[in-house]
C-alpha cells in the first residue's frame, strides 16, 4: 500500500508596495495584466522587509499539520489534507485558533518612500478580527481584490499594541513593525479561512503600502537658489516623473529646463509636509 502526504493551500497573505510596482507616474493598480506582470517580476518583500511566524505560532502550526513558505509577494500558509477532499484539513482545525505573523522592517529609507507616518509605542495590525480594546473603526486586513491602501488607521492603541508584544519572547520583540493576526474565521463572512463546516476557502488576504509624494526642492548652491515643485510628486524606483518648468514652478521657470528626479535618500518633513532634496 503507498502512502502520500497531501498538502493544499489554507490561505495566502500578499504584500505590495508602490514604490516599487508604480512606474513613475503610472499605478500599479491602473495597469494592464502583462505591465503588472513585468513590474512583479523585479518585485520582491525580501528587498524592505522580513515576515516569520511567532514563535506561539510556529508550535500550532506543526500541531496542525501546517507549513509555513514565503514567496516574493508574502507568504502561503499550507495544511494537510485528507485525500479524499483537498478541502477538508487532515486534522480538524478550531475555528478560533489564531495564527501570528511578525513584521520587521530591514530596510533604512523605507520611511523615505512609503506614504506613512511615525508613530510611537504603537504597531501596524492587520487581522480578521477587531481586538477588544480597538474602536468600531478598526480597519481590517483587505482581501486581494481590494483596492485599499495601508495608513496610519492600521495602526493599533497603545493597549493592543503591548498586549502583541507581551505575547512574544524575548527573542522577537526587536523591530516590530507589524504584526498579521489571523483566527482560522474572521469577524465577518469575508474574511474566514474556513466555513463553519470545517473546510477550506483558500482565501488570498493584501496588504498594499503606497509610495510617499514629497515636495521637489531643486537647490543651486553656485547661483544661491532654491526652487520647489508647487505639488507632491511620487517617489517611485522605476520610471521617470517630467517635469514642465512651465507649470510645475511659481514663478515659472525657462521653458528648456530639465529637472532629475530625486531619490529616496535625501527628505525632510517641514511643517507635516515632506520634501525631496535635488542639487543641481
């Protein structure tokens, strides 16, 4: 008698950013299936960020007959099933049972180039269900065909941020950007991994960060001047923004103007507005 292992798909967690799948001025949501395919194909979580189960985590997932595998959008959390139905878990699974996902930012300039702002002793959650000290305003993670982008509102209390933390070793309480936070079924229909008979949906959870726009300050030391964009205009790693000196400076400056853009290296926030440094 052979004996094979079957393992299906129990859910997904995709991660983008558009820093790096805009194309200057083009989005990334806006564009066709083969544009979006060549700008995934350079894409990958692992250039700005690092994701692991918690270490709570990690033992119900060999409790459960589950693995845990990253891909270059995020990661798949697969299941052992019974052969007879690639839906139904090999062991039965709760549920209320919680699964926890770790954040950690790797990258130096990722505050640069992501629309978001500092927030001290508080953390990023993106979950299925509202934590019991969190407003009716909880934002909840976004399924893959939504169009949301990641803000500020992700962020949690300071409460349910240090009760996440408490929750973790030692070990994993260094550079928490996030956690993602996922009971086996969600506070509403949409966002269960299983029905209420058990068996699995394959469902395909997002989170999409947005570039930062920041003001273009254009410095000439030689001649002493300094110029700035009337509007925010978007960082972004491929691509390239024009610039009409036309219209997009007060006074208008010569028509034959060529103006870079800037990278993410060099930005200040003045005043709750946030410049990009270019010296010519």
């Amino acid at each position: 008698m052979s004996f094979s292992l079957t393992y299906s798909l129990l859910f997904e967690v995709t991660i983008f950013h558009n820093y790096f799948l805009n194309n200057g001025e083009e989005i990334f949501a806006g564009m066709n299936a083969a544009a979006k395919e060549k700008m995934l194909q350079n894409f990958n979580i692992d250039s700005f960020a690092v994701i692991a189960p918690s270490a709570q985590t990690n033992t119900v997932l060999k409790n459960y007959k589950m693995i845990f595998k990253t891909t270059k959008t995020g990661f798949k959390v697969y299941v052992k099933v019974k052969e007879t139905d690639d839906t139904d878990p090999f062991v039965k699974i709760p549920a209320a049972l919680n699964l926890q996902f770790i954040i950690s930012i790797k990258e130096y300039q990722f505050e640069n180039y992501t629309n978001l702002d500092d927030a001290a002793n508080q953390i990023f959650l993106f979950s299925n269900v509202k934590p019991a000290a969190e407003p009716d305003t909880f934002q909840y993670i976004s399924k893959i065909n939504d169009t949301k982008l990641i803000s500020n509102d992700y962020l949690v209390s300071k409460v349910t941020t240090a009760a996440l933390m408490a929750a973790l070793p030692a070990s994993q309480k260094q550079d928490v950007f996030g956690i993602i936070s996922l009971n086996l079924q969600g506070d509403a229909v949409s966002g269960n991994i299983i029905t209420n008979a058990g068996k699995i949906v394959h469902p395909n959870f997002k989170i999409h960060f947005d570039n930062r726009k920041t003001f273009w300050k254009y410095i000439n030391h030689k001649a002493s001047t300094a110029i700035e964009t009337n509007a925010a205009k978007p960082l972004t790693r491929s691509g390239f923004v024009e610039i009409d000196p036309l219209l997009d400076f007060t006074p208008p400056q010569a028509a034959d103007s060529h103006y870079p853009n800037p990278s993410v290296k060099s930005i200040l926030k003045i005043d709750g507005d946030f410049y990009s440094e270019i010296f010519i």
